[in-house]
C-alpha cells in the first residue's frame, strides 16, 4: 500500500541520464513509496528494448540533424521526444504496482485542465480519436515502472521525418500515416504549458492517492549507479545491437505485437544467411537474440525447425508464430 509519495523532475535533457534515472530509481525505490518522475529529451527517437534500431528509425537523418537514438529498458514501439513533449514515469516496488490507478492519475490531471483524454486500448491515451500519450512498462522482481509520453507540442514534421512506423501497423489503425494518428494537446487548450501539466499531474497523484506529494532531486540517487547506467544506455552495442541493413523483411501482426524479420537468403534459398528478429510487443516471453539465431541456423522446414526451437526452450506459442512467419518470407525456395 502506497503511504508515501514523491515527485522527481528532472533537470537534463540528455535521454541517456534520464534513461539511466529511471534505472536508478528502480534500485532506490523502497516498498510503500511511488515516484512520479517528469523528464524532458531533446530530439531523441527511443526504440523499445526489443526493436531493430535501423528499421524503426531514419537514423542518417537523426544524426544529421543532431539529434540522439536511445533503446530503453521495456518494451513496446518506436516514439519521438522532443522540448513539446513531457514524458512520466511512475516508479514502485512490484507489491505496490497499479497501473490503472497510475493511468488514472494521467487522466484526473488532464480532465481538471479541460482536456477531455480517454484511455484506448492497453497503453494508449487518446483525444478526438487521435494519440498523445503512448505508455510501456518494465517489471523487475522487487520494483517496476510505468511510463510513457504526453504531446503538447511536438513538431510533427520531424515525428514523421525520423519514425518508420510500419504500414502494417498503420493499416491496422485505419489510417495513411503517423503523423495522421496522433495529435498535440495544445491543439485543443492552446494555453497549456510544461510547467502547467506538471502541477495538473502532482495535484492529480495527490488526490488520488489521497496523500501529500514531497519534492526530491537526483541527488538521492547512488551517483555511481546513475553513471554506470548511463554510460551501458548510451553505448552503440546497447541501443544498435546487432542491426544492420539488410536486402529482406517479413513483418506478421500478433495479438501482442508486430513481429518483424530482416534477412538475407543463403545461396541455395532454403535458409538464411543473416536473421535480425524484432517485436514492438509491450510484454513477450521471446527472446529474440536466440530465436534470431535459431533461425539463421536452422533450414526453414518446419518440423525441423520446430524441434529446434523447443530445444531452446521457446515456447509452442512463440515456435508456431516464428514459423507461420518464415513459411511466407519473400523470395523463399519451395521443397
């Protein structure tokens, strides 16, 4: 039960400190205690932790334009941050984690500000039917975060410019582009400010958890921790892995996500020479550096790749969808 509660606003810019105070804070949290942590990136696209950095994101244009690619700890979809974007994380131990009560939290803040938002689907906020606020979540064994993105006044040109959202998962809701999906809050109270949502957002976690709200600092945090976190965040083998251009993609929509392969044939086109498996799954059980090398070492016929991969431990669920997957991969020789 939650008995104590702070707020933490950050003081940087970088995505990378600010990647690594959630981190930190996930050590530091004690049972009882919710930190609502509010943070600003500068030109910053992050990918979720199981994603391939090159086919979610312009990267050439990013870097160009000087802006920062991050990889963050949960899972789920590509976003863009910038200064017209204020992002929460809401921080506890794993005994005290209420997602429903947190999103509330969201919505009491903005209905008190005249901002009619509604909750859509499992980790959207949405207004007029259009997306401001896309949300994930990272559960550790003793604490776990929620957190996500409130668009006041993003620049649009640039989403768009630097996120490759795949046409898959645009079809699917219905509309021609990304920027066409999501909307700023300032469109509908031009009046809003950062400093405005902030006071909204302690005012509605005061009132719905019915306690006072102290102030904290970063200082709080094990200086040695934040650095090492920051330093592992902010590392190229971390936020590329192992992404690479490739000739080929396969993408196959699931009840928990899409799923994406990038490949390359071997010479005789039975199998694969190069496989780079990704999810935008806010939750899987897939481990998909593994099954990406099962897959690249694997030939495609299906009963041998199904014991291969229960022999690796991946479930039957997870087998049958990697297989549909690879039954129908572009350029494929027939037996």
């Amino acid at each position: 039960m939650i008995q104590k509660l702070y707020v933490l606003n950050g003081t940087q810019t970088n995505p990378y400190h600010n990647l690594a105070v959630e981190e930190s804070l996930l050590q530091w949290i004690e049972p009882g205690t919710c930190v609502l942590y509010l943070w600003q990136n500068e030109r910053t696209v992050v990918i979720g932790k199981n994603q391939n950095a090159i086919a979610e994101c312009n990267v050439p244009r990013l870097e160009h334009d000087g802006g920062h690619l991050a990889r963050r700890i949960s899972g789920g979809g590509a976003v863009f941050h910038d200064l017209g974007n204020l992002n929460f994380t809401f921080v506890t131990a794993s005994e005290d984690y209420q997602v429903a009560k947190q999103t509330e939290v969201i919505l009491r803040a903005l209905h008190q500000l005249g901002i009619p938002a509604e909750r859509n689907g499992r980790n959207d906020l949405t207004l007029h039917g259009r997306k401001f606020s896309g949300h994930a979540y990272y559960k550790g064994k003793r604490s776990c975060f929620h957190h996500g993105t409130l668009m006041l006044q993003v620049d649009l040109e640039m989403l768009s410019a630097y996120l490759r959202p795949s046409p898959l998962k645009l079809s699917a809701r219905m509309v021609s582009s990304v920027r066409s999906r999501v909307i700023n809050l300032c469109d509908e109270k031009p009046s809003l400010t950062t400093d405005l949502l902030k006071q909204a957002l302690k005012e509605a976690l005061e009132e719905t958890f019915h306690l006072s709200a102290c102030t904290i600092e970063e200082s709080v945090l094990d200086p040695e921790m934040l650095a090492e976190s920051e330093q592992r965040l902010s590392s190229s083998e971390w936020i590329l892995s192992d992404a690479r251009p490739l000739p080929h993609f396969a993408e196959l929509r699931t009840q928990s996500g899409l799923l994406r392969l990038d490949f390359d044939w071997s010479e005789r086109g039975d199998q694969l020479s190069t496989a780079i498996l990704s999810t935008d799954a806010l939750e899987t059980s897939l481990n998909v550096a593994l099954a990406s090398d099962i897959l690249q070492n694997t030939p495609l016929d299906p009963e041998m790749l199904r014991t291969h991969l229960h022999s690796y431990g991946i479930s039957e669920h997870d087998s049958e969808q990697l297989i549909q997957l690879v039954l129908h991969l572009p350029g494929r020789t027939q037996s």
